[in-house]
C-alpha cells in the first residue's frame, strides 16, 4: 500500500487530523533542509510535501517565490533533491512533492516518477496540470503505485470539482481562499460550506491549504476536513537562517508546528 494511503487510514482509525507543514528543499541549503525535515518529522507531522523550486509562479505568494528564489541562487536541481531525499530515508513520515508540470516533462513522466518513487516520494502535487490533461500522468502514476494530489479552489465550478476529485489520488487538497499561498489573518465564512459539499462527492481525505498559520485557523478547520497544510508561516522563518543560529530557527520552526498540531488534534 502507498504510505500516503497508509498513513490517512491509519490517521481515520485514530480519529486524527493530518499536519502537512511545506518545506523548500535547499533553501538556505540541503544540509538545513534536512535539519528541518527531520525536526517536523520528530515533532509529529503527518506528511511533508517538498518544493521543488522553480522560478516562476504557479500559486505561490511572495514568501515561497523568495524561498524558491534563494534555493535556485545556489543552484539546487532536481538530481540534487532526488539525492538529498533518499538520504533522509528511512523516514517515519511520507514525502509529497510540490512542483511544475514543467520539471516532470522535461525530465520525461515516466523517468520522473521512477526516480521521485526511488527517491521516497510518495506522490506529487502538480498546481499547473489541468485536471483535462491529467488522466495520461495520472495512470503512469497508478503503475508505479504513486499519488497525483490534485487542487479544488474556492473558484472551481462544481461539475469541474467532481472530475478533479474522481482523477484526485492519496487526498484532495482543497485550497482554502481565492489567491496565492500566504498567510492570512482569517479565512472565508464560506469554506464550511464548501468542505461539507466536498464531502459528499469524494471518500477521499479532504486536507486545507493556503492561508493556514495560526492555531486559531487550525480550531476553525480541524472539523471540516482530513487534514491542514501549512506553508508560507513554517517557509518565512527561513528568512531569518544565517542571521540567527541555525538550530535556534530549526527549534523555532518545530515549536510553530507543535502549537499547530496541538490547536488540530487536542
């Protein structure tokens, strides 16, 4: 069984909510990526989905562009990140990637997923693949046992979100507000509604991202899906590597999703 699979049956039969907190890989470098991940790991994350950077933006608000844009000025590339994430194996938490459709064509679908599975990804997210053109990557995915997490977005029309959920694998994300990635000060009144709809066209774990960065929002969601994905708030403290002490940051960073994890499963 998939470990994303594994890892939401597993979270249902204990009545547990997902954390999914992001992390740029080699942002400031793959060495303190790794510091990161395992501290999320340690502190008791569910999953953890990896950007690949790129230099263009897909949904990304400004504090993930400048991480991506810090991590492509010291030249990481995929084979680097590949590298770097078996290295992190065994890990007690799957890996979800984050990237452009871009960097998997160009480095071939089939290559791309062999060498992400062998890394120890266990799926990918991929924002800029319509759900219409989906259906090829989604079956190469389905051979090598891989997910393709697919978006629903306040704006989706709900014939189109029903398609995206059917082709969706592993879980649907399901993007909180209309807009980039970024952290919000509160959160639509009309996303229970959305999320209570949701559910009754999909078994699939529902998980909640964008503007997510306060246990306060973490209360509100933690009844109305599978799960929360949290970015921009654990991505900006990358900031402040190289002015502080690294270990101070990676502390700090794990203290943010302690206090998440606990407003989402106590």
């Amino acid at each position: 069984m998939n470990p994303i699979d594994a890892l939401f049956n597993q979270l249902r039969s204990a009545k547990r909510k997902a954390f999914i907190p992001f992390v740029t890989a080699g942002d400031p470098d793959l060495a303190t990526s790794t510091a990161i991940v395992k501290e999320l790991a340690t502190r008791g994350a569910s999953l953890i989905e990896i950007g690949f950077p790129y230099s263009d933006p897909i949904a990304d608000g400004p504090v993930i562009q400048a991480s991506y844009t810090r991590a492509l000025d010291r030249r990481v590339k995929i084979d680097q990140i590949f590298s770097w994430a078996k290295s992190l194996q065994p890990l007690p938490v799957p890996l979800a990637a984050m990237l452009s459709y871009s960097l998997i064509l160009r480095r071939g679908p089939e290559t791309f997923l062999t060498q992400a599975r062998d890394a120890g990804f266990s799926g990918a997210i991929v924002p800029d693949l319509p759900v219409e053109e989906s259906e090829a990557l989604t079956q190469l995915a389905a051979k090598h046992e891989f997910k393709l997490i697919q978006l629903v977005t306040p704006t989706t029309p709900r014939e189109r979100a029903v398609q995206i959920a059917r082709q969706s694998t592993g879980f649907l994300y399901c993007v909180s507000v209309t807009g980039i990635t970024g952290e919000r000060a509160q959160l639509p009144t009309d996303l229970p509604e959305q999320m209570t709809w949701l559910r009754t066209q999909t078994d699939l774990p529902l998980c909640i991202g964008f503007g997510v960065s306060k246990p306060e929002h973490v209360r509100l969601l933690r009844d109305l899906g599978d799960g929360v994905i949290v970015g921009s708030a654990i991505v900006r403290k990358f900031e402040e590597f190289g002015k502080r002490p690294t270990e101070t940051v990676v502390k700090e960073i794990g203290d943010l999703a302690t206090s998440l994890m606990k407003a989402l499963n106590d």
